[in-house]
C-alpha cells in the first residue's frame, strides 16, 4: 500500500491505470475509519482490481461554528486498517495541496441540496459537491463508493455526476451499525457514557416509523408519526434538541406531506439530533 500526497503524482497514477485497463474503485473519506468506511472499501474491493481511499478532512465543508479544530484524526490507525483491508493507495493530501492559494471555484448541487442538512449547515454542500468532484477528477475511478448513512450528501453527489457528467458510476452502500443500532460515524466519539446510551433512540425511532407506515399499508398520517417519534427522542435526557424529523422523497428529495397520494416512490425518513454539543444524523428508507 503506497500513500500519495501529491494531486500530480496520483493523476500521473490513476492515468497509468487506467491506460492499464485497470478497474479503479475509490472510497473518499475523512478518516479516523470505522466499519462503516471499511464496508464501503470491501465493496469496493469486490468489483475493482485497484483501490484508493482518500483521507481528507474538508475544512470547506465545515460552517464556521462546527467541529473542525476537533474532527478526530489518526492516520497511523487509519493506515493500519486499510492496509488489512488490502487498500493499494491512500490518497492523503494537505489542506493546500487541495485549496491553494487564490483557490475560486466551488459546486453548488440546487434543488437536492436544500432542505434537512442543508437549512441546517448553509455551504456545506457546496464544499462537500466541490471537494468530491475535485477527488474524482484525481482518483479518475470507474466507480466510486458512498455510504447510505449521508443520504442527502449522496443523492447530491449522485445528482452531480450525472449534471457534470462525470465518468464515475456512484455506488451507495448500506449503513453501518454497532449492536444496538446506533449508525456508526466518526463523531461518536465525542459521545459520553449517558448520551452513549441513549443515541439508540434514534434508529428505534426510525424503525418505529418504517413498522407503523409497513402495517397499516402507507395510510398514516405523517404529522402524527413525526410526533410519535419526537416524543419517543425527547424522552431520553441527553437529546437536548431535534434538528429535524423529515419523510422525503428517497430520489428528489422533496417533502411528502402525505402517503395517500398514490405514488410508488421510496420514502426517506431522516432526522438530525444534538446530544449536547454532538451532533448525531441517521436515516432509512422504506420502499413502497
Ligand atoms: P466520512 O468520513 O464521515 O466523510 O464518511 C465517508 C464515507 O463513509 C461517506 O460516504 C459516508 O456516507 C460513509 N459512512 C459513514 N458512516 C457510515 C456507516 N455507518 N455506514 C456506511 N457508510 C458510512
């Protein structure tokens, strides 16, 4: 496993590959790895015969108030596990490798990225869609892996590539939990034992919506089961505040007032809690 810091050197790479007729897959991250991203990279693994994961701690997708100076970072572990993973390159720039100075031009993804995440974090779309389609210029993959888990971040990537033609098919893989169903991230360890604890609630909620809407065959009233679940968040003491409950159209990303109107869309129910100062996103989709 080789890391590379440099954009040149891992385009004059992927470049080589590719005249190779290599199958490149890649898996961008932001490191400190957990199962979740180790999913994505053994998905990857399957279908590809080179593997690049990238490393990179985005600060353009951090508003001014969020957690930058503290997003947890190890690279000598990160590099350990992805090494077992049997990963051939890591990807692993600096800041200003990838945003030099006089650096000026950004993505913005309309329509997909408003709302959920997006009302919450202005700009952080517009880093996240400018960043990923930096690194897929560089990592040049035949298809790159996303995790479920960001559903609005994927269905804005997913958006992008086939707005700006990019020549990457977008893979989404499932998400990722620990035992008692709490989805893995990254900032879980900014969790203390109480609010450890009572993270859970968000997936039960979640399962609570997807078992009412299955049962009684998509007739439930979205504002009474929007209620149901905030009672249920509320009731544990380290959920300080909801961010938002939202049932959405899985591909537009539109809001559905209501299940009654006969369409066949999936349903993305997604919601955002704070447990203090951690801020904790999870989501899932019920097919119809
Ligand atoms: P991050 O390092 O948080 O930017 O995540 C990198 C990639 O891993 C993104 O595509 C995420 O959606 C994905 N990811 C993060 N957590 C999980 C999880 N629990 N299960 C599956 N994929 C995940």
């Amino acid at each position: 496993m080789k890391i590379l810091r440099r954009i040149s050197e891992t385009q004059k790479l992927t470049s080589s590959l590719k005249a190779k007729k290599k199958i490149i897959g890649f898996v961008p991250t932001m490191g400190y790895l957990h199962e979740g991203h180790l999913s994505l990279i053994r998905e990857a693994k399957k279908k590809a015969d080179i593997v690049i994961v990238s490393i990179f701690v985005n600060p353009l997708q951090f508003g001014p108030k969020e957690d930058l100076s503290r997003y947890p970072r190890d690279f000598k572990r990160d590099e350990k596990l992805c090494r077992g993973e049997g990963v051939d390159y890591i990807f692993y720039p600096s800041a200003e490798e990838m945003y030099p100075e006089g650096y000026s031009t950004y993505v913005d993804v309309k329509g997909v990225s408003s709302g959920l995440e997006g009302d919450i974090r202005p700009g952080h779309f517009i880093g996240v869609a400018t960043i990923v389609l930096k690194l897929f210029n560089i990592a040049q993959a035949d298809f790159s892996v996303f995790g479920q888990k960001d559903a609005q971040q994927a269905a804005v990537i997913k958006k992008m590539a086939s707005d700006l033609n990019v020549n990457t098919r977008i893979i989404i893989s499932p998400t990722v939990r620990e035992n008692d169903g709490l989805a893995m991230s990254s900032r879980n360890v900014y969790l203390d034992d109480a609010q450890r604890a009572d993270a859970p609630y968000l997936y039960k909620s979640l399962q609570y919506a997807k078992r009412k809407i299955e049962l009684e065959k998509y007739n439930r009233d979205i504002a009474f089961l929007r209620a149901q679940m905030y009672k249920l968040i509320k009731s544990r003491k380290t959920a300080t505040k909801i961010d938002y409950i939202s049932f959405n159209d899985n591909e537009t990303l539109e809001e559905i007032k209501s299940l009654k109107n006969g369409k066949k869309t999936a349903v993305l129910v997604s919601l955002a809690v704070r447990f203090g100062n951690v801020r904790l996103i999870d989501n899932i989709v019920i097919k119809r």
